[in-house]
C-alpha cells in the first residue's frame, strides 16, 4: 500500500515512496474525514489510513469539527469524549469494516 500524506483541504496527497504530490483520489469516501484512535486490530494505522485515503476519503489525528467519523479501537481515550461531545459517531473496526463494503470498498485484497 502506498504511503501518503493528506496535505490540508487542498486535496492533494504527497507519496513518500515516490516524492510527488498527486490529487486526492475520487471514491466511495469523497469528502469524508475519518479519524483513528486506540490500538488497531484487523489493520495497521498506515493500511487504515491508505484505505481512507485509496478510496477518496481523508484522515486525521484529530478530531475537530470537520471529522465524520471516528474508528476507536481498544485503548482509545480521548478522541472518543471529544467526538461523543461533538456528536461524530464513533464506531469499531468490525462497524467500519461494514461502513466500507456498504460505498462499495473491496476489502478482500486487504485482509
């Protein structure tokens, strides 16, 4: 998978691996912020972000008012209260996992 980082809303992700900017991709998850908290099981952080990110969406490593959605995994803390407080849904791995398949994201390739 490849390493990116999302650079601002400017839509624009920079690939470590290569050294170039490229535009966000278009997907099921244009326009949606996902934020990772806790310890992740079925997935490293960097695949759980690349998915997002493969598949249109952007991520976070905080939550603020543009998150839609936080993953929480085990020893999640303070993300949880915040986004409970802001009313984001939180879901688990096993919730988000559904999320995905639900817009169309193959997962198959990824397990």
């Amino acid at each position: 998978m490849t390493v990116s980082t999302y650079i601002g809303t400017s839509g624009w992700h920079y690939d470590h691996w290569v050294g170039a900017f490229y535009p966000q991709a278009a997907g099921p998850l244009k326009d949606l912020s996902i934020v990772f908290t806790g310890r992740l099981e079925r997935w490293s952080r960097s695949d759980a972000e690349g998915l997002v990110e493969a598949s249109g969406g952007r991520t976070s490593s905080n939550v603020s008012g543009n998150t839609d959605y936080v993953v929480a995994g085990p020893d999640a803390g303070s993300k949880v209260v915040e986004a409970k407080e802001r009313d984001i849904p939180v879901v688990d791995e096993e919730e988000f996992a559904r999320f995905l398949q639900d817009r169309g994201v193959d997962l198959s390739r990824e397990e």
